[in-house]
C-alpha cells in the first residue's frame, strides 16, 4: 500500500462506508474474499423477543435451582401425583375394609373355574384328570397339596416341565380363586385319570379354612 492509499483507509475508517443499495453501514474488518458485512439493525420484534427470553430464563433457572418449585421439576411433580395416588387408593382400601363387597362362594368358584378351563385345563385335563400336567383329582401332589404349596407353584411355575409362571398373567385374587376350584376337584374321580404322582397329601380338614 502506498501511503496515500494508506491515507485514504485511514479517512474511510473514520467515517463509516455507506452500501450503496440498502444505505446500511458496512461493518469495517469484515471482509473476506470480497464479501463484506453490512451493520443491520434487527427488527425491534426480534430484539424483545431475545430480552424475553433472557428474562425467562433467569425467572426459570430461579424458580428450579433458588425455590425449587414443584410446577417446573418433574421428580417432585412424579412424587405429588404418586403420593395423591397412593391416598385414594389408601382410602379406596379403607372403604374396601369397611364395607367388604362379599363375594359368594359361587361367584369365587366361577371366576376359578373360568381361569381353569381357560389356561389350565389344556394340561391339567378338562375335569382336572391330568394330561401333559398332573391329576388333580387325586390326593398326590409333587409341589404340595396345601393352598400355599399351589400358590408358590402357579407363581413361580416348573419352567422345565413346561408349566410357565402366572405371576403376571393372573390377578392374586385369580390365583386364588382357580386354587378354590382345583381344590374342589378332589375327588370327583372323573374318567382317564393319570396316575397319582407325588406325595400323598391328606390333611385333616381345617374348621372354617377355605377348600
Ligand atoms: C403347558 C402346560 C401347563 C399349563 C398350561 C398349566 N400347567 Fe400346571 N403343571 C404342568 C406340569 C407339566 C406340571 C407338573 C410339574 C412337575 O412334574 O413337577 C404342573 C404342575 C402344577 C401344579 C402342582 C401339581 C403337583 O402335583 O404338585 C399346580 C398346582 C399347577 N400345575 C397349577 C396350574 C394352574 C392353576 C394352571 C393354570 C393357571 C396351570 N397349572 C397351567 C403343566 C401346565
């Protein structure tokens, strides 16, 4: 550069170049490549929107980090809709205690038989008989013959006989009931019986227990 020209940038400088199509300040320093950089003013809706969104943030990371506020952190919002929840179903329990809705022992019975000849019986047979699973009809059981020995059989299968768990298929109601009814099924000697397996079970019927 010689120094006039040098002289001249120096004058350019101190007065601001003006773009001659859109009358914009150009933005001295910027250059690249012959492409220049104009000082454009934003839109002043633009400029508000970006002070809102500084004050918004400001207000949002104080009501999270200073006031912890339940509105804005989901932990504390999960732990006020479980605590509501976990208290209607507290009171729904109560009531529940207070008026039992008293099943029949009819009504328990169908629900058993309904859970029984819907799952069971393709291995257990139709009347109980055995099939691919054991007779229970008979007073042999290979798991136990007492409510609880079922129970803990039907919750956690014989996985390598092939009976699954009912664990999360069956209701805790369900799996009482359909005991209800395999319980019930002693004794009726239905025909093509399978043979006893297991331990002979014979208790002295319980007063006042469930059969
Ligand atoms: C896929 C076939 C299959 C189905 C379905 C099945 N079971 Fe079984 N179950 C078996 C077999 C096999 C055994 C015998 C396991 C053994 O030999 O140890 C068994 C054993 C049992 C026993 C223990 C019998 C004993 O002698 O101790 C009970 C109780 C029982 N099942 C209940 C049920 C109930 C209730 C259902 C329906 C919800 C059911 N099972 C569905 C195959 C099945």
């Amino acid at each position: 550069m010689s120094t006039r020209e040098e002289k001249n940038h120096k004058q350019h400088q101190a007065q601001p170049e003006i773009d001659e199509v859109t009358n914009d300040q150009i933005l001295e320093g910027h250059e690249f490549d012959g492409i220049r950089e104009l000082d454009n003013q934003l839109p002043p809706w633009l400029k508000y929107l970006f002070y809102a969104s500084i004050v918004f943030a400001a207000s949002y990371l104080t009501l999270v980090f200073v006031f912890e506020d339940a509105r804005v952190i989901q932990a504390k919002e999960y732990q006020k809709e479980m605590a509501a929840y976990l208290q209607e179903e507290e009171i729904a329990e109560e009531e529940e205690k207070a008026a039992p809705v008293a099943r029949t022992q009819e009504e328990i019975m169908a629900s058993g038989e309904a859970t029984f000849s819907k799952i069971c019986s393709v291995c257990h047979g139709k009347f109980g008989e055995g099939l691919v699973g054991p007779n229970f009809t008979d007073k042999y059981w290979i798991h136990g013959g007492s409510r609880e020995d079922m129970h803990q059989t039907i919750v956690t299968g014989v996985i390598e006989k092939g009976m699954i768990s009912y664990k999360n298929l069956l209701s805790e109601r369900q799996i009482q009931d359909v005991i209800t009814y395999i319980k019930s099924l002693q004794g009726t000697n239905p025909p093509n019986q399978k043979a006893p397996e297991g331990e002979l079970y014979d208790p002295e019927p319980e007063a006042g227990t469930q059969s």
